[in-house]
C-alpha cells in the first residue's frame, strides 16, 4: 500500500535535504519556495531515503488570487507518494521554475499547464501552446477565461484574433 | 510423349493446341502468310486469356486475395455481387473505370499517365513464354527464361516512375525503397535460377518441362533451396506483404500509389495480381513439372493440372501475405545479400557439381533421385548453418517476460524475485 | 523459329491496347453524363500528406545510401548471365570446363567476403 | 560511407491522417533519407477541454465525460473517477461493488490490450490478420458490457459508492466463456507474432528505454514495466480490494517495443487470473452506497489513480464544497507516455518511428481530452 506522506513528513524530508526550501505545509502537501523548487526536487530525487524518481502528475490550479502548481512524486522502492505544491501570484504573468531538468516527464505536463492556464515555466525548453493553437485568446482553465478580453463571446461564432484563413500556396495549372 | 487419350481431333477439348491447329490449317490454305501469322498470335493470347487469365483474375482475385484471406483473418470478404461474389473484380473495374482519376496539379502529369501503362505491359507480355500446356504456348522461343527474367524485371521502371511523377514524400519513399529491393533482389533470383538451368541444361521452359517428364521428378525436389530462394525473391519484386516495402501501408500511406486513383490506380491494382500469376506460373513451370503431373496429363487436360500447381504456388503468396509482418528496408536488403546471395552461390556449386558427378554417370535416372535426397538434406542444414552463421539465436529472445510477486524499482535481469 | 518472337511483337501491341483502353475509357467518361463532370479544385488537387499542406519541396537529393549496393549489383548480375552459357555446355566442356566456371565463381565469392569486411553491405543510417 | 554523397533533409508530416497514427495524431519528422533525424509532435486535433466542462457539472453528471477521454477502456476511466470522489467524500463501497468493478477493470484491460496488440501488429506490416484475430475476441467482451451496462464502447457503468446496476443472470456464463476462451486465443497470438522471426527483428531493439529513462519521463503501465521495473498500481497501491487477488507483475528485459508487447500479452493471462478469483468469490449483498444526487464533498483536494490499460490514470480533484468540482484534472496515461517519443523516434528509420508510436498505445480522445 502506498503511503501518502503527509505534508508535515514530506516537509521533513525536504528540509533534511535543503534546509530553507519549505514555504509552509497543510495536511496533504508542502508548499515548496519557487526559488528553491528545482534543487529540492533534484536533492529529493537523488537522494536514497527520499527517492522520490517517479515525476507521477503535475497540474495546475487557479485559486482567483494565485496559482498552484501540484506535484504528485511517487517512490518505486520506498513507495510513498509525495504532493508538493509552489504558488505563483499575480494573474499576469504567474512564473514558477520548470523541473524539465530534473524529471523529463515534466516536459509535456509543463507544457499543458502553460496552455490552459498560462503559468509560465522558467527554464523550460521549448514551452508551447501544445493542445491550443498558437496565438488562441486567453487561457481556458482560467476560472475568468469566458470573461477575459478577446475570450469566447456567445454570438461570435469565432475567436477573435485569429487570423483569416489564407488561400493555400498553391497555383493551378490550367 | 504422346497422351494416348488425347486424340488428334479438334473437338477434343482436353487437347486445345488441337482446335487452334485446326483453325490455323484451315486458315494457312486460303489466307497469306503473314494473315495466319497475326492469327495464331491473337488466338495464342485470347485462347490463354479466355481460359487462364480470366478466370485466374476473378477466381484468384477473388477467391485467393480476398475470401482466403478474409477466412485467415476471421471475417467474409465479399459475398454480395453474384454467385458467392464471384463477380466482385468486374464490380470493382465498372466501380473504378468511373471514378474520376485525380492527377495533383503538382504532379508530372505525363509520367504519371505512362507510368500505369507501362507497368501493365509487361504482365501481359509474361505469358508469351509460359507453356500450358503441351504446345500450348504463344511463343516458343529457347530463351524464354532469359526472356521472362527481362520482362519480369521492367514493372520497377514503371513503379519508379508513378513513385517520382506523384512529386509527394511517401511517393517518393516509395520509389526509392522499390528500386534499391529490386537490385538487391535481382541476384540471388537469378542466381536462383541459374541453379535450375545447370540442372536441366536449357533455358527454355518447354525444356525445363520436357526434363521434367522425362527424369519423373520435379526441379523443386531437386533444388529445394533454390525455390525458397525464388520465392522470397519474386515477392520481394512483386511488392508481396512480408517485403511490401514500397507499398508499406502502415508507414508510407500507400508509397508510390498514394497519388494514384481511379483506372489508374485499378490497373496497378489488378496487374499486381497479374504479376503474382505469371510468377507462380513460372514457378509452375520451373520448380513444379509444368503441365505435367507423373503420368496424369494423359487422363486430365495438361493445362488444367498447370492451372491447378499456378494456384497451388499463388496460394503460398496469399499465405504469407495473410500472416507475416513487414521486414524494415534496411533488414530486407541485408536479407538479401548477407542471406540468399550466398546461399544461392552454395547451392550453384552443389548443383554443378552434381551435374559434372551425374554426367559423368551418363545421366543414370536412378541418380537423380538420390541427388534429390541429398539437396533437401543438405538446403535444411545450410540454411539452419548460415542462418546461425548471420547471428540468428533465437534461445537468445525471451518470449515471455519475467514474472515478479511484488511492486518494486527497477530489477535487473538475470535477478530473481 | 525466328517468327516465335513476331507473336510478341503482336501481344506487345495487345498490352498496349489493354490499359490505354482502359485508361482513356475512364478518362472519356466524364464527357458522357454518366457522372458529374469534376471541376479543378485547389485543395483537392494538392498533393497528399496525411491532410497537411507539404512543406518544402518533394523532389529533393535523397539520402537513401544505395550507391554501394548499386555498383556491386552491376557487377554481380553481369558475372551471374555470364554463367547461365556456361550452365547450358555442361556436356561439352567436361571437368575442366567446370573447374574455369568455378574459378569464375570464385571471384566473385571473393570480391563478395571483400565486399562483406569493406561493410559495404550494411545499410548504417 | 556517409558525407560522401550529399543529401537534402526534409519535412514529412505522419498524420494527422495517416494508418498508423490511431486517431489524429501527428509526428512532424526531418528526415534525411530514412532516417529520422529529428521528430516533433502536434496534438489537440481532438481536444474538447474536458477538464474545463467538468467544472460546470455535478460529480455524478462527470462520469460520461470520463467515458470519452480514454474510449477503448471506458471502464477504467469511470473507476478512477469514482475512486478519487470516493476518496475526496470518504465513501465506502460495498465488496460486491468492489469485486464487480474489479472483474470490469479487467474486462476492459482485456479488450483494450486486444486493441493495443493488434494495432501493433498491423504497425509492423502484419496485414489485418492480427488485428482481425484481437478484434474477434474484443467483441465478446463489449457484449458483456453491453448485457450489463446497456453500452459496448462508452459503458457509463460505475457510480460514485459503486455501479449503476447489480449483474444480470446472463452475465457469469459470459464471463466463464472469456475465461476458456480466451487462453487458446492468447496461445495463438503468440504462435503467430512472439516467435515471429519477422516480428522481433522489426520490434526488438526498437525505442529501447533505459529503465532511469523511463522513471525520468515519468512513464507508467507497459512502457515502464517493459523497461524491467516492477510498478503496478494494483500492487503498489491496491484499490477495490485488489490485494485479495492473487497476480503477478510482467516485466520485460531491455525496454524495447518487444517487450512492451510480450509484458501487455502476458498481462491478458494475469487479467484472466485475476477475473477467475473474483469470480469464483463474488460476495453477494449490496452493490452500490447509496450517495446524494448533487454530491457536495469537503472542501480539499485528492488524488486517486488506478492501474488503467495504458499505465497509470489519475484523478486530481479539488472540492470547495460545491455540487461541482473546483478543480478537475486528468493525468492521461498515454499523453504522459508520449514524453519519451522523441527520444525514442530520433536516430531510427520512419517505420521505426510507427513501431515505436505502436508500442506506446496511444489513444487521441485521451491525449487531447
């Protein structure tokens, strides 16, 4: 059975490694340092009693004041699951660290989050809208994302700000 | 050796050289020559193409390509157009003669057109050589061997062409996938072949036959190895499933095909199945005895027991296209120089050799039964031999996985859990 | 003997006839009114590539590495026709004959294993 | 031999409509001649931004959703939806609940492998035959679904507290047919594609993962089982009751596609084990807790996953005490096992890349959601 690590215990773990990383931590998860997030991630990986290899799920949450972003990390030998979480404020141009350089599988998850909710991973290699288009108005998974500017109007019947289809490239021979 | 039932009258059916004789007899005493030439010519072809073509295409290409195959893959096929959907192939020509032939604007259009033609000449032009049966042959030329080596080869130019015209990517994958499997496997076909040859000493299939008859034995006994050698040679130039690389319909949508529709696309279709015919009948006619079957043909019509060992060896191509996977380009072409190019050298020098040991022997009929034991024999162990020699281990593939109690990190192999 | 190969003159003539009949019957059609007459279109006349536009040019140099393999095969299928007259006197020529087709052979065994150790053969990509 | 002849590199689009892409997805690939030099991928052909219509909805009125993100094991879907409500109100269901779900799961896993390996197989050119052969088994399932849910492909048949209906009389010898049946069929697979000279020569060591590879990419199911590690849900984490089962885990050698084949075949022949046992044991009583219509869980967040076809699919949900959830994330098992295509694709031939892309099973209703 796997143990879901409390965020008190997962704070331990953390701290042991990189004294200074936790924010602060609830019952089911430890809030992490945005600054801090990439080395804790990667010392708690490495490290044999924590080994915590296994990047499970990464998502974000908008909470209307700030977003969240969860990591689910899972141990294969010690089988504990950990749920760490780093906030990003402001509705602007919310930035948390990418751990792409820690866990490869954060490459696409990164990316989804980027696309529906515009959090922004510093540090990612190539972070593209990658379900959306390029150049769709606002972000969906936003609580606000039918009220935002340029957003989905009933009646519009297109997003706007797309650009109009172009004739394809393509001369006719007659 | 003259069947001793098969009379000498033209209405005895089992015996059609005896109606076209007839015809031409009759024909040479108030037509000139060149008239009676041009005839016999046009009822060589519409005789095989009434009595074999025909009904090979809506049998075969019913019945083989697709009942058959739809039984090995647990489903129907078509049943719905005529008598068990017998009728299905003209369904499907009237269906396509009438679809429109799209050509992207961006194709060679003229290359494009010529290349279906081209490559339906040639399927044509096979059956000039392959004798049905006794003197039931268009055109008995003694190279007739060479000549269906050289035609049968001609079909990758047009390939070529409809792959490089589409001016697409798979068309063009296509397209060169096809040309460098057909060099590779050009040579050991040959060398294949070659093998029969030094065997029979002709190069015309009648001969080949006439051998055949006489000794009592088939050329496959004989030359076991050089059969599965012309076999995955000619499926690999007929684009047939387990080597179908050009057409690869999984990776490359449809290779030189993609751009092709309508009549276009119906006659590489159908001539595809052509090809496959002229090839299991050569192969009739090489490997299996031809027409003849050990003292049958005197009883059943000749042409009709070379129909029955066509569709026997057709069989074979619709089996492996019904079970096998397709083998990457790279392996194929490794396939053919590191595998069957040296095998079909073995097997030249055991065949010549036997040749030199048999006509030393004053071609004793008893010897070439022996000969026979002896090549099966030694083409089991060379292949297994060689196959081990290129790296084939199959001990060493596991085909079931481990099996572990409990949820863990990574555990190594060769560890018990 | 010789008027063997003018019957293939004629079938050539039939091959032809067969698939342009075929081909301009189904190109004649559209001008009978027994299907709509198709017009020019754009898009559908594009090249195909799994529904996407192609980008860049089709035609290009293409690194398909057969330029070994082409050589060695001109070189094998002469020498393998050159053996099928040697196939054919097998009676005439005795053992000594036999041994110059096996010498020949061995040639070409040689520059094969040559061939083989130069990996010439492998398709590396 | 290389850079003598000089050779232009181009761009080829694999899909988003081509044979071998399961749906629409698409592989931008550079190659240079055929080799694949580098690969990009592009999804969201399909996405209908599920995770945003959850919002809108009650608990119970999100289970047909599930049913369309991941459309060939419906099942599943449904249950770790359920599982991570369940986990979020602190619901209990009853065991015949539990052991139906359990023997559904299985089911499901059964039919979706059916799927996985015959696609497969027609990546690697076997024409149809395969695919045919899973598909003529994968009926006989979705005709137990359907006796029992009413649907075949999107069941709809889990309940938050249990499932919608208790079993009909028809349902066990159904079930018991799958179970002689079945083994025969799986023998058959093998005889025809695991010692397929043809076959391994094409898969094995075709987008071999390393197993720290795997374990980076955060990949799950037959990817990282056949990689060699030993990581199954339903043992790690055991939920409905799978501890009482008896099963084992396959794990495969090197990481090749091979493996990842012969590790979900030999999951089928665990699945019928695991069906046999709880079978023979369905405990009778109530199938099903009966739950409020606008389930308001506690204000929190939770997440379930389940040992899904492909690997492992999680539910994250976060309740504010609202009949819907604030926050309804999937974590797609096949969308995350896709981290790995480029590694996997660059350096191999083009029909490399369509053997690998079949070896991860993918399904597009779940990748794009």
């Amino acid at each position: 059975m796997t143990r879901e690590l409390t965020g008190s215990e997962a704070a331990a773990l953390a701290e042991a490694l990189v004294p200074g990383s936790v924010d602060r931590t609830t019952e089911t998860a430890c809030y992490l340092k945005p600054d801090r997030l990439v080395e804790t991630l990667r010392a708690l990986r490495d490290d044999p009693d924590a080994n915590l290899v296994h990047l499970t799920n990464l998502c974000g949450v908008d909470y209307w004041d700030h977003f969240e972003v969860v990591y689910h990390i899972q141990s294969f030998e010690k089988n504990h699951l950990a749920c760490f979480k780093v906030e990003a404020w402001g509705r602007e141009n919310p930035e948390v660290p990418s751990v792409t350089p820690v866990f490869h599988g954060a490459w696409m998850q990164e990316c989804e989050a980027y696309d529906l909710f515009g959090i922004r991973f510093a540090g990612h290699p190539n972070l593209y809208r990658i379900l959306l288009w390029e150049g769709y108005p606002g972000w969906p998974l936003r609580k606000d994302f039918l009220a935002m500017p340029g957003g989905l109007q009933p009646g519009l019947g297109e997003f706007a700000g797309v650009a109009p289809r172009q004739e394809p490239p393509v001369k006719v021979i007659e | 050796m003259t069947p001793f039932l098969v009379s000498d009258k033209w209405y005895d059916i089992r015996d059609l050289g005896n109606l076209s004789r007839e015809i031409l007899e009759a024909a040479d005493r108030i037509l000139p020559f060149g008239v009676v030439y041009v005839l016999a010519a046009l009822i060589g072809f519409v005789a095989s193409f009434l009595l074999f073509v025909l009904p090979s295409q809506l049998i075969v290409g019913v019945y083989g390509e697709r009942r058959i195959i739809g039984r090995m893959q647990s489903r129907l096929g078509p049943n719905r157009v005529g008598p068990f959907g017998l009728l299905q192939p003209i369904a499907d020509a009237i269906k396509l003669i009438q679809k429109e032939a799209l050509t992207p604007t961006r194709a060679d259009r003229a290359v494009m057109y010529i290349a279906p033609i081209i490559f339906v000449m040639p399927a044509v032009l096979l059956w000039a050589v392959i004798p049905f049966g006794e003197n039931m042959v268009i055109a008995d030329i003694p190279v007739s061997l060479m000549y269906f080596l050289a035609v049968s080869s001609l079909p990758v130019i047009a390939t070529f062409m409809a792959g490089w015209s589409a001016n697409n990517k798979y068309s063009l994958f296509g397209a060169m996938r096809i040309v460098s499997m057909a060099i590779s496997y050009e040579s050991p076909l040959v060398l294949a072949l070659l093998g029969a040859v030094v065997m029979t000493g002709t190069i015309s299939l009648s001969g080949m036959v006439a051998w055949a008859d006489e000794f009592n034995i088939w050329m496959v006994f004989v030359q076991p190895l050089a059969l599965v050698i012309y076999f995955i040679c000619v499926s690999a130039e007929l684009n047939r499933t387990p080597v179908d690389i050009a057409e690869a319909e999984s990776e490359i949508v449809a290779g030189y095909l993609t751009e092709y529709s309508g009549m276009k696309w119906g006659l590489f279709y159908g001539m595809d199945i052509g090809y496959a015919l002229a090839a299991s009948g050569f192969a009739a006619t090489v490997f299996l005895g031809g027409w003849t079957f050990f003292g049958l043909e005197q009883w059943v019509p000749g042409w009709l027991i070379f129909i029955a060992k066509t569709h026997l060896f057709y069989f074979l191509f619709i089996w492996t296209r019904g079970t096998l996977p397709r083998l990457r380009a790279d392996q194929l072409m490794a396939f053919a120089w590191k595998f069957l190019l040296p095998l079909g050298v073995f097997n030249l020098l055991i065949v010549s050799t036997e040749r030199m040991l048999w006509s030393e022997q004053d071609y004793a009929k008893g010897l070439i039964y022996v000969f026979a034991l002896v090549n099966i024999i030694l083409s089991v162990a060379l292949v297994y031999a060689w196959a081990r020699f290129n790296g084939y281990r199959p001990e060493r593939t596991p085909t079931r996985p481990r099996l572990v109690k409990q949820a863990g990190g990574y555990i190594p192999v060769g560890e018990r859990s | 003997m010789l008027y063997e190969y003018g019957h293939i003159g004629i079938l050539v003539i039939i091959a032809l006839i067969f698939p342009l009949g075929a081909v301009v019957t189904s190109w004649a059609l559209q001008f009978a009114r027994i299907r709509p007459k198709f017009r020019p279109d754009v898009v559908r006349d594009d090249i195909y590539e799994c529904g996407l536009r192609t980008e860049g040019p089709s035609l290009v140099q293409f690194n398909f590495r057969y330029y070994y393999i082409a050589l060695l095969f001109v070189l094998l299928d002469v020498e393998i026709i050159f053996l099928f007259p040697w196939a054919m006197v097998f009676d005439t020529v005795g053992w000594v004959g036999y041994g110059k087709g096996l010498l020949f052979i061995a040639t070409f065994v040689v520059g094969g294993i040559y061939a083989w150790r130069k990996r010439a053969l492998e398709w590396r990509l | 031999m290389t850079g003598i002849i000089k050779s232009e590199p181009f761009v080829i689009n694999i899909g988003p409509q081509h044979p071998s892409t399961h749906g629409v997805f698409r592989i931008k690939a550079t190659v240079d001649g055929e080799k694949v030099i580098d690969a990009e991928m592009v999804m969201g052909y399909l996405h209908r931004s599920m995770e945003k219509l959850a919002e809108e909805r009650t608990y119970t009125q999100n289970i047909p959703f599930t049913d369309r993100t991941d459309y060939l094991s419906s099942m599943s879907n449904n249950l770790g939806y359920c599982l991570a409500v369940e986990k979020l109100a602190g619901i209990e269901v009853p065991p015949r609940g539990n052991a139906i779900r359990v023997i559904m799961a299985e089911l499901q896993r059964l039919a979706s492998h059916c799927m996985a390996i015959g696609a497969f197989a027609n990546d690697t050119g076997a024409w149809q035959t395969p695919v045919m052969w899973a598909f003529r088994e994968r009926e006989k399932i979705l005709d137990i679904f359907e006796v029992t849910s009413g649907a075949r492909l999107t069941c709809n048949y889990m309940r938050i507290g249990g499932v919608a209906f208790d079993l009909r009389p028809e349902f066990e010898p159904m079930v018991r047919r799958i179970l002689r049946d079945f083994p025969p069929f799986l023998d058959e697979m093998e005889g025809l594609l695991s010692g397929n000279e043809i076959f391994i020569a094409r898969t094995r060591g075709v987008g071999v993962l390393t197993p720290e590879m795997a374990t980076n990419a955060s990949l799950s199911g037959p990817m990282l089982r056949g990689s060699g590690i030993a990581w199954d849900i339903r043992k790690a984490d055991p939920y409905c009751g799978y501890e009482q089962y008896d099963f084992d885990i396959p794990i495969g050698y090197n990481g090749d596609s091979y493996d990842r084949f012969i590790v979900r075949l030999e999951e089928m022949r665990q699945s019928l084990k695991i069906i046999q046992q709880a079978l023979d044991g369905l405990p009778g009583g109530p199938f099903r807790t009966e739950v409020p219509l606008a389930l308001r869980p506690p204000k929190g967040e939770a997440y379930a996953r389940i040992e899904s076809p492909r690997g492992e699919l999680g539910y994250y949900l976060v309740s504010d005490e609202g009949p819907s959830p604030y926050r309804f994330h999937i974590r797609p098992p096949s969308f995350i096992n896709l981290s790995a295509l480029k590694e996997m694709t660059v350096g191999g031939t083009v029909a490399d890349a369509i053997v690998v892309l079949g070896s991860i099973d993918i399904v597009v209703g779940e990748i794009d959601r």
